[in-house]
C-alpha cells in the first residue's frame, strides 16, 4: 500500500463522507437560487451539522495520518479545514473531498469496493444508518413544512417547527406538541415513524453486537495457548514412546545370554 493510498480511510468511511458532501453542496447552490426563508432555515441547520462532521472528519484524518503535513498540504486537508467553516464561500471547497472518493474508485476498483462493504457489513451498516437518519431529518423536516404550513389549523408552520417535529419523531419520542393535520403530513409523519424505528432499532443492535460480542483479538490468545498446550502435550508423549522404546532396546541387550 502507498502512502497516497494509506492517506484513505475505510472504503465505506471514504463514501459516507462524499455523499455528505455532495448533499451539501447542493443545499449550497439550493440556499442561492431558491429564495425561501422556511428553505433557507432548514437547510441552514443541515449545513450547520455538517460542518460539525466534516470538522471531526478533519481531525480524525490530521490525527491519523501517516504524516500530518502530508495530509494538510498534500492531500487538501486545507481544504477540509476551510469546508468546514461555517462560512458559505468556504463550502465550495466541499469538493476537494470528492477528489478522494473518485481516487478511491480508480485506484480499487467498484468490484472490490462492493466486495469490501460486504464484508464489512456492519461497519457499512453503521453509514447507512447515519446517512438515512441526515437524509431523513433534512427531507422529512422540508416535506412535512411543504403540506402543513398553509394548511388550516396548522400547528407546523414555521422551519423550526418542522426540524423540532421530525427530530421527536424520527427518534420515536413524539411529544405530541406538533402534529400533521392534513393527509398528506400523516402520511410523511408515518413513514418517518417507521424509518425513525428501523433506524434506531438498528442502531441499538449494532451497539448491543459491538459492546457485547467477543473480540477477535481476546479469541487469539485463547486459541494460541490451546495450540500450545496441545503441542506440548503432543511433544512429550512422542518423547515418552520413544523412551520407551529404548527402554524395551536395552532390556533385550540385558536379557540376551553372553558368550
């Protein structure tokens, strides 16, 4: 392996984080060319938590490189930096990370892509879950505001309203505070319901299989010193008939009459 290559992390880390950029470089050109205050505060916060990830994305990266000067000047871990700024003309920058993926996909290969998030199912498992969860909360909170805020009586009808609603439904507390009023909003509200239970529920399996399960690295030890004591076992009967076998030699020297 390269050091260009070890510059990458995990094949379903590399992608997780590119899909998040291109999500919110689109937010970024949607923020410009759809002017729509309920639009804009919503996409506002989404930015807002992916300047969070890319942020400890950056720093997971700096902290892990084989040469933290490498990374930062080399591999646009400048960019990285700046991406996530809160700041727009900075997000462009966003793109760089893309950079890496489509390097990802030239240098591995999408065969061995595929057969590598297989193989690791849970940790792909894991991405998919966060992504659902950011792709949940950004359409569903837009969605829900679309259908609910003109409708009469309507209790969601402000960006925040539909963020707060999502957020308490998608993690399956339902205040009861806010709630869809017309058919379309029950119908969003349902499905976000059902993805908020698989999603958490998935979840929590992963946590309960990653806390409980035994490691793979406590399992060698154990293995390593049962082999060894089956060899030693093995070494001293083998010894033990062979002495015996001596041992039989000389009593038929000894039993043999002399001239």
């Amino acid at each position: 392996m390269t050091k260009e290559r070890s510059e990458l992390k995990s094949i379903g880390y590399e992608i997780f984080i590119g899909i998040l950029s291109i999500l919110s470089i689109v937010n970024l050109v949607l923020l410009y060319l759809v002017q729509d205050e309920s639009l804009d505060t919503v996409l506002t916060v989404m930015n807002a938590i992916f300047s969070v990830i890319f942020l400890a994305d950056f720093l997971y990266r700096i902290l892990t490189a084989p040469s933290a000067g490498a990374y930062f000047f080399k591999h646009f871990g400048w960019a990285d930096l700046l991406a996530s700024v809160p700041v727009a003309q900075f997000k462009i920058l966003r793109v760089f990370r893309l950079v890496r993926v489509y390097r990802l996909f030239r240098e591995v290969g999408s065969g061995t892509i595929g057969r590598a998030l297989i193989k690791d199912r849970a940790g792909s498992s894991l991405y998919v879950l966060l992504l659902m969860g950011i792709l949940v909360l950004e359409f569903g909170s837009l969605s829900i505001l679309r259908v609910e805020q003109n409708a009469p009586e309507a209790n969601i009808t402000t960006a925040s309203d539909a963020i707060w609603y999502t957020i308490v439904t998608i993690s399956t507390v339902g205040y009861g505070d806010q709630y869809p009023v017309t058919d379309a909003g029950r119908t969003i509200g349902a499905g976000i319901i059902v993805l908020g239970v698989g999603i958490f529920g998935t979840f929590t399996g992963y946590l309960a299989n990653f806390f409980l399960s035994p490691k793979k690295k406590e399992q060698a030890p154990m293995a390593s010193a049962a082999d060894s004591r089956t060899a030693t076992v093995d070494g001293l009967r083998l010894r033990l008939e062979a002495s015996e076998a001596k041992l039989t030699e000389i009593r038929k020297l000894l039993a043999e009459p002399t001239q």
